[in-house]
C-alpha cells in the first residue's frame, strides 16, 4: 500500500491554532499496517463562535482520519470540549483532511 511504513505519512493536527499533534507518524503509532489509532485530547476550547476549527496538515504524503467525535466535557460556562480522532492504517488512502469545523452543540 502507497505510504504504508514508519514516517512515511507524516501530519500536523491544530485545533482553533493549538497543536495538538506535530509530524504526528500515524503508523509508528499504530505499531504496523490494519492497526487502529485512537488518540482523545482533553480540555479544548471553542473559538468565539462555539466551533472548533480542526486542520490536519500533511507534513509527508496526506493527512489521514477515519472518524472525530467531540463530545462536551463539562456544563461549565468555559465550555471544555473533548476531541476524539481515530483511524485505521488499512483505510488511510480514504480520508484528506475533510473536515475543518465541527459545531459544538448546548445541551440546555
């Protein structure tokens, strides 16, 4: 498979500008080929609109992502978010950095 191998597909992940992961190897991480990688980070927080602005930018080869769930954190009016990225090494020709921004939702 094209970019299969340790730093052969290499991306930088920012929300609302942040790093969140730099030259990030996703199949270093997954330790080899059909290995899912499910990475959360805690504590995100929206821009002034209530979104959060997701960029994957490809440092080698493309940015790959299979699914992103945001879930809210806290009913707190800081409004702390959780992100959740996941994918699959076998499905990484399937995804380029589709998805700029999700919407946070109120639960009221």
């Amino acid at each position: 498979m094209a970019g299969a191998g340790v730093g052969n597909r290499l991306f930088n992940v920012y929300c609302n500008g942040t790093t969140l992961l730099r030259s990030f190897d996703i199949f270093k991480e997954a330790g080899g080929e059909n290995r899912a990688v499910d990475k959360t980070f805690h504590g995100l927080q929206p821009n002034a609109q209530g979104k959060l602005i997701l960029t994957l930018e490809p440092v080698k080869d493309h940015a790959s992502v299979n699914a992103i769930e945001v879930i809210e954190e806290s009913m707190s009016p800081s409004r702390k978010m959780a992100c959740r990225f996941c994918s699959a090494i076998k499905e990484v020709h399937t995804a380029n950095a589709a998805c700029r921004a999700l919407r946070s939702q109120n639960r009221e």
